[in-house]
C-alpha cells in the first residue's frame, strides 16, 4: 500500500516552527541557564592574562599594580614580609579582600602549600557574593593575589527570562507567518503543475505549463513540462496519422482483393485473360499488403536496441546497380530515368542488406515526387576521404519549415494521405533509423520547385 503523503505546506510550516524551537532552546541555554557559567570561565581567563602580564615585568612596582587593577576591574593583594597591602579601585567593592578573615585564611593557606600559582572561588560573608582568586608567588617572600568579584547575575537572567518569554512569542508568530507565505509560494505553482499535468495524462494537450513564480526550480520545471507536453502532442498526432494512413494502406487493397476475388468467383463464363487479370491484380494488391506489413516489422526491428548490424565489405556500385534494375519495370514501362555515371568499384563495410534497402527506399521516394521529366539521378562524391551518396528528383521540392518532418512516420508534404505509387509511407523513417545505427549523417537539400537531394554520408572507416 502506497503510504500516505504529506503537503508541502504542513512540511515548511512545520519544518519552520521545529528550527525556531531549536534556536530559542538554544538562546536560552546559552543566555539563561549557562550565562553565570560562561561568566566565571571569562574572568578566569581574565586574572590569566592579568597573571602573564604581571610575571612579564622585572619590577613590580605599586604604581604597575594599580594601573592593572584600574584597567581590569580587579583588586590586588601583595603579601611581603608577613604585611597584606589592598590595591583596589571603585569598580571592585565586595572584592574578598575586604573580608579579612576569609582572606588571612585563604593567603596562610597558599604560603604554606608551596605552590606558585593556584585559582580559587571563595563566597565572601561579608557581601553575600563569589570571588574568584588568582594566586601569584613572585619569590620567597612576596605573594600577589588577584581577585574579581562573581557578583551575581541572577536579576540579569531574570530580566532576560522576562524578556525571552515575549521573544518566543513573536518568534513562533513571525516564523507561522513566514513559512504560511513561503509555503503558499512555492505549493501555488506546484498545485498548478500538478492539476495541468493531470489533464495532461488524460489527452488533454491544450493546458499550460508557464507558471512563472520567479523561482528557478519551479520555471525549469514548468518549461520541461511544456517541452514534454508539446513532443507529447506530436507523437499523439503521429500516433492517429499511422493509424489513419495503416488503415488506409490496409483496406485499399484488401477492397480490391475481395472484389476481384468475388468477381473471379460469380462469372464463371469469364475469358481466361479476363480472370488472370483478375488473379494479377489480387496479386498485386497481396504483394502490397506484404510490403507494408514488412515495413512495418522492419522499422520495429531497426528502433529495437537489441537490433544488430551485419557487417560485411562489399561493393557499393554493384549494389546500386542491383537496386536499378529493381526499378526497370518503371523505365521500360512508364518512362523513368535512373541516371548513374559510376564506372568503378566502390568496397565499403556496412549492413549490405540495410544499406540496399536504404538506398532502395531514397530512390523509391524519388521516383514518387521527382518532376514531368521522370528524371532521377545517383551520384557518389568524395569529402575528407568520407564517402557521399546522393539520390536527386527533380520534383517541386519541400518547403524549409516541413524538412525536419520528412524522415517522421507517415509524413507528406500535404496534411491528408496521398497513396505513393510505390511504397508504403514508411521509408524514409526505415532509411533515418538504418543511418543512425550505422552512426552515418543524412539529410535533405531541397528548393521549391527545383527538386530535392537526399544524401547520406559514409564514414572514413568503412571506406576500404
């Protein structure tokens, strides 16, 4: 069972809210419940550099104590020759120093572990607060102490809470806004694309896919749509042509053949020529219908990717010269020249049975359109060792805007299907994808009214 999707909307407009969560959880923790720790972490880093800068000079005199403690905000002890000396200033009251008990313990204490340098946090009983104390022992007989008050920050943090309760607030109601908006934006054209691509499944090529949002995923994908609707609209109307001109190519001859068949059977006085006529054309018209059907499988076969070529090296001209006197029937009978002046042998490596048939079908398709004259022309050019097979009538040509068409199943210059004299419609497709598997170029030169050159190109490689 396919599981249940979720709109876009809810996913932003929830997305939104968690990340606004997860910043004001953040700035609480950081601003609130962390503040006196980050505080008593920078003060301690603070008597630190108080310290280097102290150990740095080779004379500590009073003057250098006081210029620290006024810069620093901090109080100084000095301890020399059992005598305590206070450097403070206006901005240090409730320095622990001031707590004299407290403060003769902690210096008696310090003297008599030895150590050079130690950092405490004592609470002062005198004013009610935490010090911090950085102990120094310059020598033997002088001690610095450097001591900053702690003073509590609890009537900052309850401001800040006070504060924050109105920031959450505003915070979830502008993100609600926000991500309302946001989602409308970009759910809107979605929406639109969805619906029309809806109607679009259903047969309907009339719908537009040109949302224009101003934001690029959604336009690229509204234009791929419109391309896809559009390429879609082609195949559909090629799709009902082939149905269309199949149809008629099948029930033309299979009309003729049941009539001849039914006249050959209800006249039994009939002359024998006048009955072979008749088996003739019925004939004819089943070798039509053979034709078409193996047109048909063949360009199936040519489009399928688990088609092969048979390559092999023969002789081009021959092959051209058996494909003309496939036609002769054509010449002797009705007129038609097939011009080709080539005299000598031309080897090549190709699909033999594919490449005849490609040239087969171009002639075929010349003798169908070429002029009054009933002229056709084969010509072979060299280009860049590259070999060029040109196949000319000199019918009334093609119009630049339809040549792109011509190779396209069914394709005729006019809109409603002219049986061929020849042929089933099907060729030129066959042809196009016979040169494309073989990798060769192919195209048309065409001019109104003064006939049209199909050609194909055979690569260098295959050139023996």
């Amino acid at each position: 069972m396919k599981p249940k999707s979720k709109k876009i909307k809810r996913i932003i407009i929830t997305g939104l809210i968690i990340f606004s969560n997860f910043i004001l959880l953040f700035v609480f923790l950081m601003q609130i419940v962390l503040l006196n720790k980050f505080y008593e972490i920078y003060k301690t880093k603070q008597l630190e550099t108080v310290e280097k800068e102290i150990i740095s000079n080779e004379v500590v005199t009073k003057n250098l104590l006081e210029d620290i403690a006024f810069n620093n905000g901090i109080c100084i002890s000095v301890y020399s020759d059992g005598v305590i000396e206070t450097i403070s200033n206006i901005y240090n009251k409730g320095c622990i120093i001031g707590d004299k008990k407290t403060s003769e313990e902690y210096v008696d204490e310090f003297i008599k572990s030895g150590k050079k340098e130690d950092t405490k946090i004592l609470f002062s009983r005198k004013y009610g607060n935490k010090t911090i104390i950085k102990s120094i022992k310059l020598n033997n007989t002088t001690y610095i102490f450097l001591n900053s008050s702690l003073k509590p920050l609890d009537a900052s943090i309850e401001l800040l809470k006070s504060q924050f309760t109105y920031i959450v607030i505003i915070t979830l109601l502008v993100s609600v806004i926000i991500s309302y908006f946001l989602s409308k934006m970009i759910s809107n054209p979605i929406i639109k694309i969805s619906d029309s691509a809806k109607k679009l499944a259903n047969g309907n090529f009339d719908v537009k896919f040109d949302t224009d949002t101003g934001l690029y995923e959604i336009n690229e994908l509204s234009e791929t749509l419109e391309l896809a609707k559009n390429e879609l609209s082609k195949t559909d109307e090629l799709r009902r042509d082939l149905m269309a001109n199949v149809g008629h190519d099948l029930k033309t001859p299979l009309t003729m053949i049941k009539a001849y068949a039914e006249m050959t059977r209800d006249f039994e006085n009939q002359s024998v020529q006048k009955r072979n006529d008749n088996l003739n054309i019925i004939i004819e018209e089943t070798d039509r219908l053979n034709i078409l059907v193996q047109d048909i499988l063949d360009l199936s076969k040519l489009q399928s990717k688990t088609y092969e070529l048979k390559y092999e090296k023969f002789d081009l001209d021959e092959l051209i010269r058996n494909v003309i006197k496939r036609f002769y029937i054509l010449i002797d009978n009705e007129g038609y020249q097939i011009v080709y002046d080539n005299n000598k042998s031309i080897m090549i490596n190709a699909d033999k049975k594919r490449i005849e048939q490609v040239i087969y079908n171009l002639v075929n398709n010349a003798i169908n359109y070429t002029g009054d004259d009933k002229n056709i022309y084969i010509n072979i050019k060299n280009k860049n060792k590259n070999l060029i097979v040109e196949i000319v009538d000199t019918g009334k040509g093609i119009d630049k805007s339809e040549i792109k068409h011509i190779w396209n199943k069914y394709y005729h210059n006019e809109k409603k299907h002219k049986r061929n004299a020849i042929g089933t419609g099907l060729g030129l497709s066959i042809v196009k994808t016979i040169l494309e598997n073989h990798n060769y170029k192919y195209g048309v030169k065409s001019s109104k009214g003064k006939g049209s050159t199909f050609y194909f190109e055979i690569d260098s490689k295959d050139v023996l």
